[in-house]
C-alpha cells in the first residue's frame, strides 16, 4: 500500500510530459496506476472478510508520533475499490473527453487528477488521525485547480476558490479536532481510539464533545452538508469528469467516510446525532426540492447530490448494526448510479455542446444504449430492483422501523420518505429533460435535436458504471458478507442478535418494501405536477447559502478596505514612527520592570574603535541635515563601512566581507531608484513634526543601547556558540565557524532568510513589472553571426550591432560590450566598458572560489553570490539593460527557484536516509591529479544559498534598473519629459 502511494506522488509527475508527446492517450496509462490499486485491493478481499486486516507502517515522524500508516479495514477497502475503481474509469472516460489533438493545459489536468486520486487512496487507508488531515488538506488544492480547469472563465474561478474557501475552512477546524482527540486519547491511530484500545484521559469527556463537534465540521464542509452545501452546485463549471469523480465518487466522500468511520465510537456521544441527523435530513429535503427547479442538467445531478450526501449522512450517521449495513450498500450505489450519471451528461455536452433541457428533444430514440443505461442508473438512483439502490433503499427504511416509534427514529424515517419522493420526481426529471420528445407551452413538438454518434469507447464507462448497479443488485448477499465486518462493529439494539439483518435483493412483502413504492408513486405523481406546472419558481427562500456566503466575502472586503484606509496611509514616515513608539514603549516597560541589571562596560576593547566610532557618529548627524536624498545614502553607507572596519578588526573577516559587498549593492539599489525621484529632500512634501522626530529619534537610540547593555550583562549560562568551533569541525568538517554555522549547525536559519530574499525579490519586482513578472530582454538581443566564433576575429561596432571586424571596418570602433553601443552617447563610457570586459569573467571566477573556500576560509555561498551580483551590476552600470539582457540571459525567477530548491532538497533527502533534516555527510579521497580532496555535502546547501543571491540582485537590476529604463524609454518615446 505504501508502495501504491509513492506510485501516485511520482507517475503525475510525468503526466504532462507524456501527454505532450501521445496527447489524450496519456489518461490510458495514468488509468494503469488506479487499476494497479484496484486489483491489489481485490486481492485483499479474502483477509478483510475473515477480519485480518492488512496494515503497514512506516515511523514518518516519530518525535511527535505521526506515522504513514496504512489500513485497510472493512470500510477502508470498500473506500478504495470505490477511489481506485471509478477514478480509473474516469480516467479512460477523459481519453475521449479530451479528444482532439494536445490542448493547453490538460497534460497538468490529468497529473492533477491522478495526484487527487492517490490523496484519496492515502486519506480512506491510512490509520494516522493527523496525516489523515493532512490528506484531507492536498485533496482540497487539488480539486481547487481541477474545478479551476477552466481559468479563463470567471465563473470557474469563483467556483474554484468558493470550494476551496469552505473546504478548507472546514478542514482546518477539523485539525483542531484531530489534535484534541489525539491528546485526549494519547494516541494518533483511528483503529486504537475506535476500537478502545486507547483509553480516554481522565476528565476528558466534555473536551471529547469539543473535538467531536469539531471532526463533524470538517466532514460535513467536505461532503456539503447544510450549511455548507452550497459550493458543490457552483463546482459543476468543473469539467464533468472532475464532477463525475469528485462530486459523485470520491471527494464529497471524504466527509461521509469520516463519519463512518468515527460513528462506533463516538455515535452515542451527546453531540453526535442531534448534528447529523437534523442536518442531514435538511440537506436530503433541500438539495432534492432545488433539483426539481433547475434545468441544466448537471445541475439537477448537483443538487441531487447534495440530496443523497444528505441520506448518507443519516444511514451511516445513525450508529446502528442495520443502518450501516444499509450506508456501505448505500454508499457503493450511489458512487456507481451518480458518476455513470454525471458521465452521460458529459457526453451529452460534448456531443450537443449543451446541458439545457429546453434545448434538448428527441435524443433518446437516436441514443437509445445512452437512454437506456441511463434509465438503470436512475432507477438504482430511485430504489428499483434488482438495483443496488433498492437493496440499500430497503436496508435503510427496515433499520429505521426496527428502531421503533421513538423520535429519534420517527423522524429520520419520515426524512428519508420524504426525501426518496424528491428523489424520484427530479429522477424523472433528468430522464425526461435528457432523453425525452418535448412539446412547447403551445403542445406543438419542437424540432428533434440532431444527435451525431460517440466513439463507443466515449460510451464504455457510464454503460459499466450503469451495469455495475445490476451486478451489484444481484450480488447482495456477497455484499452482505463484505460489509458485515464493519457493521458488526456496531451496536444493534433493535434487532434480533440471533438473527441479525442480511443484505438481499427480495425480503417479502415487508413495511419496508411498501413505503420504498410509496415513495416512487408520490415522486412520480410529484414530478407530474411539476411537469403539467411547465413553469417551476427557481428559488424557496428570497436568499440561499451562496447569496450569505457572497455576502460574507464582501463584508471582509469592506473591512479590509476599511483598516487598510485607515492603518495604510501610504506614508512611511509614519509607518516607520509607528513602528518605532512602539518599540520604545515595549522594550522601554520591559526595562523600567526589570530588576537586577547586570552592566560591564569597556571603554573600547580595539583602537580601531576609537577611530571608527567618531567618524560614523559625525556621519550620522551629517546624514540628518543633508537636503540631497543621494548625499544622505552615501553618508548612511559611512556607518555600514565602519562595521566593515570593527570587523575586520574583531577577528570576523566573513563578517566584513559580507558587510562591504551588501553596502555596495544596497547602494547600488538606492542610486537606481533614486533616479525616479526627486534629487532634493522635501521638494515635493516637506518633513514635518522635526523636533518630534528628533525626540523619537534619540529614545530609539538610547533604548536600543540600553537592551544591547543590559542583554550582553544578563547572560547566566555558558553561550552555546562557545562550542561552535569545535562543531564546526567536528560535524561540519569546516574551519569556517560562520559558513559551517550558516549553512550546518543553524542551516533552518539561513533556510528562513532564503525564504525572506525570495519573497523580497518577489515583492521588488511585483512593484516594477506591470504585465508579466520575467524580463524579456535578453530574448530581443541578435544573437551574433556563426562566423564571429570559429574566427575568434574583435567585435566592432555597426548599425547593424556588433559584428565580425573585415577588411572594410578596420578603421571602426571596436565593440567592447554587446549591449553597449545600445546606451545613449552621452551615457556611453569606453574606459568603463574595457574595464569591466576585462574584469567581469575573472570577478565570476572569484565568485566561484569564494563559495568553494567559504568551508575553510572567508567566503561562502552569500559571499560569493554577492561578487557576482557585483559583476552583473558592473555589465548592467556599463552596458544598460541589453547588456545586462547579454550577461544573464535568463529569468531571475528562476535561479531564485533553482536555489530554494536545492536548499530544500538538501533538508529533505535526509530524511529518506533515516537522518534528521539537514544532517550533512563528509567524503574525502586521494585524487591522481588533485590529491586529497575533501567534500561535505552542506556545500551544496551553499551553492542553493550562493544562487538565491545571484537571483535576488538579478531581479533588483532587472525591475529597478532595466523595466525602468524601458518605462522611461517609452515615455521619451510619447514626448514626456524624464529627469
């Protein structure tokens, strides 16, 4: 089973690949995987019937107890021929759905649709209650790109994220659930907390009620229970085979699943039938009166769904022998009867390319095996033998009378006839909309709809599907024995324990029996009337669900807007003032409460200080009272050089180095936005408040020296970075304390600064960028003739750019830079260009030794990635953006990715070792040529680190520096004046 489960997290990776080279016949071989499990499931038949369950287990995270645990169960089994069984049929179904050549996006469709597949093959087996949630969360992603399938239509995307919102939503209050109950019980395994193995903490009965009333939310969210039912009619702008899986067979299962799944323990607790069964039925009542007032038809399967998720709710929701007995049948018939349903739609679609039933007429005599199988799965649908529909009908109405006439029976009973009429009529209703010859309100027979003939492989899944609830219908009595093993583990307080309830498609002439006909008659008479009425209001309430949910959203938006108007001034200085008043009132309260302050003060402990202190105050006020916004960086760059210096002098020359190249490139930031604004401080807004700047100013100040003294006097304990040195060389195998400690001792660290540059490079660049994200620059540069490399003969510059030197162009320039004679002459500088031709490869060689050194000597992967951002910025300040476009012809997305990866990757490959994240490993050998070479791999840590940096000043030069030359060009181009 864990073998299946690591074949779904891998096979959709080469899904689009595949379908890139062989089109829609890539859902053939994805269908092979789902087969795979179904036949594995199958063989596990005999072990589930005679109870020996299978189960395997693999310790994920044993620190805080969470296992990949696999079980398969009675209900876990029957959960997986359903996953693996339907999805694999869906999957053949897309083969024809998706005919016509390679389209956009369906090679990511169908690896999206076979990784949901493997989520819920994981989330029905495994045994683990929080990787259980864990499941449940990638299910809901994943259904929110596949009802997103259609990006380009609005309405998708709303449906998409509406999904996603409450499914979400659901799942995360679950995940409270499933903590609590884990605590609660000591354990994280569903098989130790159900079957009482686990014993409940003394005391824990009320938070038991907690965590129960929680685990029903997020089921009832997943399977759009009232009141969340609303967002599965808005998922139909999925594709229909994502409605025939996810809406029908698999995911709104999810919740029905977990219900059953938690009812032998928990069905007696005080919270748990009040819950299910009035919410339920309501459901059941609401979702069939709706399906009778819609004429789209997938709309009418929608709410119909909703209907019948609501029956599910109560049958295995009840917690009795009988009734789930009834629920597994149920629940196999309703996953055979609706995905066949939801598929004949699909077809009817693509084949008429409409879903309307007033455009409908006629095509049930033109597609009379359509018509037919369709019949079937609508009579399981409503109860008719010899469907499965009816043996499971008839299950659930005898478990309820059994029960007696108490309320808490009486009323399900009468939920479930009334909600079997609805059931019928909009039954009849789909047949009638889909299949029959229609008559206008005049009486007069429209035109027949023209009805061109399906590939028969189109047809092949509904028909099976169809048939199944035959097969299934006749098969009762295996079903029965299939089932009894969970249901068994049930109490049966109303029946005969000698003679327990069976599964079978004929019991007599039975109670049950004659209120399931009832039932249809009124549906049929029902749906008459709606028929004779011609004209059905559209609406029962003058609000719904989705009118409240709408209304929510839009209320948060307000609100949003609201506090964003009022706490987003767009000013900075006051957001800077804020932030600060706050620092010195929090850290200033936390001082004055203090006691016992421990201050050691030095006069200096290196003369270097005596010289470095007094120039970087002076530079200091002298920033204050600059009025040139430039002057003011370079003197604020004073303060950040004297660091260099007071390292470099303290024994940490990684520190200095790092320091002099960030000031360099920060500074290079700043120039190139200080081109778009004014030169002069206060040109358009004056400062204001001076003298309460000037206050606020010197209370951070003293504040900050004050925690610097007070914390440096307060340590009690040996610093821990006391043994760095040794660390480092004993398990980093480095000499480098600062690069072994960066990338190896506290590697999760430098893991969440990686994180912060991305995000910050992302954000610069969000800022610039208008259309798209990536510079095309690089792509508009003419790539050089052929004949410029084999001759190894200068580049000389002419009109048509740079070009081979001949005979005739001896006496012209000699082209430097690619992109240099692109800049403006009087922006143009020769020395510049030979200086940085000449330097650039060897600053990247550098750049190089430093990342490789950084292990023993100064340097590392920030180091080095620094220099090389310095060699890019020197091209970019010679050359313009085309020689930047020249220099790094690729997106800095890219390489931001490429080293984030990398980085992760080196956490996590680890772990398939059995080591902790991050652990590093240490190889050394006696080279013929290189002699002793020693390599440990947190270097490549550091190459992710050292690409990561590269990507980030890539990005600063490429939005602030290249997109804003463009933007300026293209205003000098329209006659707009550009300081």
């Amino acid at each position: 089973m864990l073998v299946l489960l690591a074949a779904f997290a891998v096979l959709p990776l080469a899904l689009p690949w595949l379908y890139a080279r062989i089109g829609p016949r890539a859902f053939l071989v994805a269908a092979l995987l789902p087969v795979v499990a179904f036949g594995h499931a199958l063989t596990q038949t005999g072990a589930v019937i005679a109870g020996d369950t299978p189960e395997e287990s693999f310790a994920w995270i044993p620190q805080l107890g969470i296992d990949l645990s696999m079980r398969m169960d009675t209900l876990g089994w029957v959960m997986t021929l359903i996953v693996t069984g339907v999805g694999a049929l869906v999957l053949v179904y897309c083969r024809w759905y998706f005919d016509g050549g390679v389209k956009p996006g369906v090679g990511l469709f169908s690896a999206v649709l076979l990784g949901f597949a493997g989520a819920m093959y994981g989330l029905v087996l495994t045994d683990d209650v929080i990787v259980l949630v864990m499941f449940w969360e990638i299910t809901s992603i994943l259904s929110y790109l596949l009802i997103g399938f259609y990006h380009a239509r609005g309405a998708s995307r709303r449906a998409a994220l509406q999904a996603l919102l409450v499914t979400t939503l659901g799942g995360l209050v679950m995940f409270v659930g499933a903590v609590m109950l884990s605590v609660l019980y000591g354990t994280n395994s569903l098989d130790a907390i159900i079957s009482g193995a686990a014993s409940l903490q003394p005391g824990g009965e009320g938070l038991l009620n907690v965590a129960i009333v929680l685990l029903l939310v997020g089921a009832l969210s997943k399977s759009a229970i009232f009141p969340f039912h609303f967002w599965l009619p808005g998922a139909m702008a999925a594709p229909t085979p994502v409605s025939a899986y996810l809406h029908a067979a698999a995911m709104v299962k999810a919740g029905i699943y977990l219900i059953a799944r938690l009812a032998p323990a928990f069905a007696d607790s005080d919270p748990w039938r009040p819950i299910v069964i009035s919410l339920g039925l309501l459901t059941m009542l609401l979702g069939g009166l709706q399906a009778m007032r819609e004429s789209d038809l997938k709309r009418i399967l929608a709410f119909g769904t909703v209907s019948q998720l609501g029956m599910l709710t109560v049958v295995l929701g009840y917690g009795e022998r009988n009734s789930a007995l009834a629920g597994l049948a149920l629940l196999i018939g309703h996953a055979l009867f609706k995905s066949a349903l939801f598929l004949v739609v699909g077809v009817i679609d693509r084949q008429l390319s409409t879903r309307d039933i007033g455009e409908l007429s006629g095509v049930g005599r033109q597609a009379p095996t359509l018509a037919a199988f369709s019949i079937v799965a609508v009579a399981s649908m409503v109860g008719l033998a010899p469907t499965v529909g009816f043996v499971a009908k008839e299950a659930a109405l005898t478990s309820l009378l059994d029960a007696g006439s108490s309320p808490e029976a009486l009323i399900p009973l009468i939920g479930i006839v009334l909600g079997s009429v609805l059931t019928t009529a909009y039954g009849m209703r789909f047949i009638w909309g889909a299949f029959w010859t229609k008559r206008d309100d005049a009486g007069q027979t429209p035109p027949v709809t023209t009805w061109p003939d399906p590939p028969i492989g189109f047809l092949a899944a509904p028909i099976v599907l169809s048939g199944l609830t035959v097969v299934a219908g006749f098969a009762a009595p295996l079903l029965d024995v299939a089932f009894s093993g969970y249901a068994d583990t049930l109490p049966n307080p109303f029946g005969d324990e000698a003679h327990p309830y069976h599964l079978a498609l004929w019991h007599g002439l039975e109670p049950a029996l004659f209120l399931s006909l009832g039932s249809i008659l009124v549906g049929a008479v029902l749906f008459w009337l709606t028929y004779r009425a011609r004209r059905v209001p559209r609406r029962i309430l003058p609000f719904t669900a989705a009118d409240v949910y709408n209304a929510t959203l839009r209320g948060i938006a307000r609100v949003a807007v609201w506090t964003t108007t009022f706490t987003q001034r767009g000013s900075l200085p006051e957001y800077v003032g804020t932030i600060f008043v706050v620092f010195v009132a929090a850290q200033g309260t936390a001082l004055l409460a203090g006691d016992g302050w421990r201050i050691a003060l030095d006069a200096w402990q290196t003369p270097m200080q005596l010289m470095v202190a007094p120039i970087m105050i002076v530079a200091g006020i002298v920033a204050v009272r600059a009025r040139k916004r430039y002057t003011g960086v370079v003197l604020v760059s004073v303060t950040g050089l004297g660091m260099v210096a007071l390292f470099a002098t303290s024994g940490a020359p990684d520190l200095a180095l790092t320091q002099i190249l960030v000031e360099t490139v920060t500074l290079v930031a700043f120039a190139l936005v200080l081109r778009r604004i004014p030169a002069r401080l206060g040109e358009h807004n004056a400062s204001v408040w001076p003298a309460a700047r000037a206050v606020l100013a010197v209370a951070v100040g003293a504040t900050m020296a004050m925690v610097a003294m007070v914390a440096t006097g307060a340590r009690v304990a040996e610093p821990i970075s006391d043994r760095f040195p040794e660390l480092a060389y004993e398990v980093g195998h480095g000499k480098n304390v600062v690069n072994v400690a960066l990338v190896d001792l506290r590697g999760w660290d430098t893991m969440g600064e990686l994180s912060v540059l991305v995000l910050a490079a992302t954000g610069v660049a969000s800022l610039v960028f208008v259309t798209h994200r990536s510079d095309l620059i690089s792509r508009a540069i003419s790539s050089l003739p052929t004949g410029a490399t084999r001759t190894r003969r200068p580049l000389v510059e002419t009109d048509q750019g740079p070009r081979p030197r001949t005979a005739d162009s001896r006496s012209t320039r000699q082209a430097w830079l690619v992109g240099g004679q692109r800049l403006r002459p009087e922006n143009r500088s020769i020395m510049l260009e030979v200086i940085v031709r000449i330097l650039f490869h060897t600053i990247i060689v550098v750049s190089i030794y430093l990342l490789f050194a950084g292990h023993n000597l100064p340097g590392g992967g920030f180091a080095g990635g620094l220099v090389a951002g310095m060699a890019l910025v020197m091209r970019y300040v010679a050359g313009g953006r085309y020689e930047l476009g020249a220099a790094a012809p690729t997106d800095a997305g890219r390489l931001l990715g490429a080293g984030m990866t990398l980085a992760v990757g080196t956490a996590v490959v680890p772990l398939l070792f059995g080591a902790a994240p991050l652990t590093s490993w240490f190889w050394e050998a006696e080279l013929p040529v290189l002699g002793h070479v020693e390599f440990v791999t947190s270097t490549l840590f550091d190459i992710g680190v050292y690409l990561v940096v590269i990507g980030l000043v890539l990005d600063v030069l490429r939005s602030l520096g290249g997109e804003v030359d463009r933007q300026a060009q293209a205003l000098r181009d329209r006659g707009v004046s550009v300081s």
